[in-house]
C-alpha cells in the first residue's frame, strides 16, 4: 500500500473503474500510476504508454522457481496526476 504524509494531496475516486481493471505482465500501461500485483501484493511504479513490468519482476513471481501467489496481475492503486503549465 502506498504511503503518504498530507492525505490533501489524494483525491479518492471510489466510483473510476480504471482502479479495477486488472492488466497482464507485457500489456501497455493505460495510467502512470503504482500498481499493485492481486495476487502478492508487490507494488510497482509503471509508466503510461510502456509495457507492464514482466511476470519475473520481483522475487515472489521469479521465473526460477515456482511460487505460491499464482499469476502476476496488476490493478491500479494510485494515478499520477499530470499538470502542464503549473507555474
């Protein structure tokens, strides 16, 4: 679970499906945003546009030997927020 300082700085969306969607290992990040794998809880930062970290990315799902958290799946748990023109 991510950690923060100054809950101000979060906006809850309890209604976006876009913190439901599950995305496989490979697939193209819709969000920059920290993901979080369902199924061991092992959380990642991914970027819009690039591909998912892949099914070995840490040692829970690591392609040497096999693991007891099934599939590495991830769900969006926090979206980066761009804003241009901030000054």
């Amino acid at each position: 679970m991510p950690n923060y300082k100054d809950p101000s700085v979060f906006n809850q969306r309890i209604n976006d499906g876009n913190f439901d969607t599950i995305h496989l290992p490979g697939q193209i990040t819709p969000f920059s945003g920290i993901y979080k794998c369902v199924n061991c809880g092992f959380e990642v930062v991914s970027e819009s546009g690039k591909p998912f970290p892949p099914q070995f990315s840490c040692a829970n799902h690591s392609h040497r030997w096999p693991n007891q958290y099934g599939q590495v799946r991830w769900r969006l748990v926090a979206a980066a927020i761009h804003i241009l023109n901030n000054a």
